[in-house]
C-alpha cells in the first residue's frame, strides 16, 4: 500500500483516518475525478461504522504516496449510486 498523507481539509466534515482506512477494507468504488482533474480520484465506500463516505484524493508526483484532501458525507445520490453499484 502506498503511504497515505492527510491535509486539514481532510477532517473538516468530521471524519478522522481511521475512517478511510476502514472504507479501504470494505467494498468501495475508486472513479477518475468527476470534475476532470488530473491525477485525482474518488472513492465511494463505507466505514465499519456504516457510515457512507466519499473521499477525494491526489496521487503525489513520486507517485510513492497519496494526499488525501476531502472526506465527507455521501449525498443521497451518491448513496443511491453506490448501493446500485456495488451490488453488481
């Protein structure tokens, strides 16, 4: 597993490391950056909480690490999205 760096921002809705680290042992769905930004993806899973978690996160130039930057509350959509997904 690549090392895993967290920014402020990361914590801001509430979620601490532990919870990405928990969606990484569950089933989860990594997409390419829905906004078009190179080099950032998105992960859609759950902590062992239950919690339904989107996170966003940047490899780093070495390519040896990430940066995480967004961890929040999945929206109902992206719930919804998930639950579709992840049953096929």
């Amino acid at each position: 597993m690549k090392e895993v760096e967290f920014a402020e921002s990361a914590f801001k809705h509430g979620f601490a490391q532990e919870d990405f680290f928990e969606l990484l042992a569950g089933k989860y769905i990594k997409l390419r950056s829905q906004r078009g930004l190179a080099g950032v993806y998105e992960l859609f899973g759950r902590s062992l909480a239950g919690e339904y978690i989107h996170v966003i996160y940047r490899g780093l130039a070495h390519e040896k690490a990430i940066r995480v930057f967004h961890m929040s509350p999945m929206t109902q959509q992206q719930t919804r999205r998930f639950k579709r997904m992840i049953r096929k």
